[in-house]
C-alpha cells in the first residue's frame, strides 16, 4: 500500500462542507481524516494514475449548516451531497466508468449513511467509510468500512493515554452515560446502584472523574445509543480498560483485520441481568490476556499529526484498499 497505492481528492466544493470538518468533537474523524487525506502522500494530483477516488464531503458540516433543525427535512442535505456527485460525473469520467465503484466516501456522523443513499449508486457501489457501522440500516461488510468514533475534546490525544496495571484496578465494570435508545435503559435498570463492583450511572457523582473511572475498571461497558457507534470503545482501549461491547448489528471497526474477541467482550442485549457472572466468569489469566491485548492494538486507533504507521488513519486507508481491491478483482 504505502509503495504503490494513490487517492485521488476531488478538488471541487467549498469549505466548511467539503474540505472541511470538525476536529474536536465525536465525529472529529470526518475533519481529521480530510485534512490527512489532502496533505498524505498517499495523494495523487492526476486522477488516471489513482486507484480509488475520495469525496472530501464533511456530513457532520452538512448537518450543521444545510439542515434546519427540528425542521426533520432531510432534502436539502441529501440535495447537496446528489448535486456535488452529479457535478463530479458531468466533469470527470471516473465515477460513471465503474458506477462509483472506485470512489470512496467517510461519515463520522450518525446521519453519514441515511445522506450516502441520495445518490443510489453511491449507497450501493461506493466504499462508505462509516462509524454507524450498523448491518440494519444498510452497512455492508463486504464493501464498506467501519472506523471508530473518537472523542478528541481538545483536537489531540494529550492526557487520554494510559492506566495503570491490572492489578491497581479495583472496580470490575464501569458504564456512565444518558438515557440513548433501548439497550441502557435496560443496563441502568439492572444495575445502577445494586453493586459496588459494577459501576453504572447515569450521571457521574459530583468530583468523580469519568476518565478516572475508566482507569480504575478492569472492563468498560460500551453499549449502544440511538445509533451503534460510539467512543467509549476507544476511551476504555486508551485507557488499557477491557472494551464490553452490548450492540445489535454493529460490525466493529477493522474487523476485517483485527479479531475483536481476542480484546474484548461481547455481551448480548438478553444477557444484560447476567453480565457481573459472565464477566467473573472469566479467569484472572484470560482478563489479563485481553488487557495485553488491548494495549498492543491501541495503536491502530491512535490520532497523530502527522499520521504514523499503523495508527487510525493508515487503518483506515488500509481498510478502504482492501475493500477497493475486492471489489475491483485486484490481486494484493
């Protein structure tokens, strides 16, 4: 990949919707990934030498100066992501020679998908790089890509990294978080409040530190919202706290490469009453071998600038190669 494999960058559209993005918030990936992809070498500026072609379209902009809120009118950003393809294949020949095959597009935003489906093909040929990686709403894994959703509150990773050892974590699971979609009023039901070992909240006690906790659980809880992604995956691997994953119809991110099981524990929605025996079930040896684990995949959702090898964005651009190179019938 890093020998051969070029991008090519649609330089039509202007900031803040194309070119553009958030880079501190939970959908900070759309930002930082475009900002990446227009500055990498993995850039070519001449689209008959490039293998795949990027939208540098932002959802999370799109949402924030298209949409009217509360208005619940999806036409007008649907609009603007049909027009700006249509433009693209009245200008170039690329899109229409595979029907989008060779494009790609990356959404961060709960929305990305629902937007993607604006122009037919692109919803169905095109590699849609997404964090609501959910199978029910359309998502598919043989073409499309799941990435993290990573909080960056202050645009970097400074301070996220890091915890201590298994042993100096007293508390054996950690959740906090606000009453999203049907799968935590279900975990806050069965477990706030009813055991000092399994540390659910729905609101933090004044002074406690979320980012504490985390550091002290020996596993953290990551269910479900409204939508599938969230960051708090990503928080518990900084943190070397065990991901618990409690999500219907989520495919993970790198999935197609990294094997989810040997880091962390998936947890059927049913089998939320049961969830302190499934965890104490698991031996001290196992705990510690999905902790190691999780330390040594860490890297690949790590946000640096500039990127480095292996880190979130290579695993990104990894995954949107291979996927290229499935669908194109492309030896490796």
């Amino acid at each position: 990949m890093e020998k051969q494999f070029k991008v090519f960058v649609y330089e039509e559209g202007e900031p803040p919707v194309f070119h553009n993005g958030p880079c501190k918030s939970i959908y900070a990936m759309e930002g930082n990934f475009i900002y990446h992809m227009e500055t990498t070498k993995f850039r070519t500026r001449d689209p008959n030498n490039a293998h795949v072609y990027f939208f540098p379209i932002s959802v999370t902009a799109i949402v924030h100066f298209v949409y009217e809120r509360e208005s619940h009118d999806w036409h007008p950003m649907k609009k603007t992501v049909k027009d700006y393809v249509n433009l693209l294949a009245g200008k170039y020949s690329y899109w229409n020679r595979s029907l989008g095959a060779d494009h790609f597009m990356l959404a961060c935003h709960d929305w990305g998908p629902e937007l993607s489906g604006a122009v037919p093909d692109l919803y169905k040929n095109s590699i849609r790089a997404l964090c609501n990686a959910n199978t029910s709403e359309g998502f598919k894994p043989s073409k499309d890509v799941s990435f993290p959703e990573i909080l960056l509150p202050g645009g970097t990773m400074k301070g996220l990294l890091g915890g201590p050892s298994p042993s100096h974590r007293p508390i054996l699971v950690f959740f906090a978080g606000g009453l999203h979609g049907p799968i935590r009023p279900i975990l806050l039901e069965h477990w706030e409040n009813k055991d000092d070992e399994v540390q659910v909240h729905k609101y933090l006690p004044k002074g406690v530190s979320y980012y504490g906790m985390l550091r002290k659980s020996k596993y953290c809880i990551c269910p479900s919202g409204y939508e599938v992604a969230s960051p708090r995956m990503v928080e518990a691997l900084y943190t070397g706290c065990v991901p618990v994953l409690i999500k219907d119809h989520y495919v993970p991110p790198f999935s197609d490469v990294l094997n989810w099981k040997s880091f962390s524990v998936e947890i059927p929605v049913k089998d939320i009453p049961n969830m302190k025996n499934i965890l104490t079930r698991i031996s001290s040896r196992q705990y510690i071998r999905l902790q190691r684990r999780g330390q040594q995949v860490r890297r690949h959702f790590e946000v640096n600038l500039p990127p480095k090898r292996y880190d979130v964005f290579h695993m990104i651009l990894h995954s949107v190669v291979r996927k290229c190179l499935q669908s194109l019938f492309i030896d490796d």
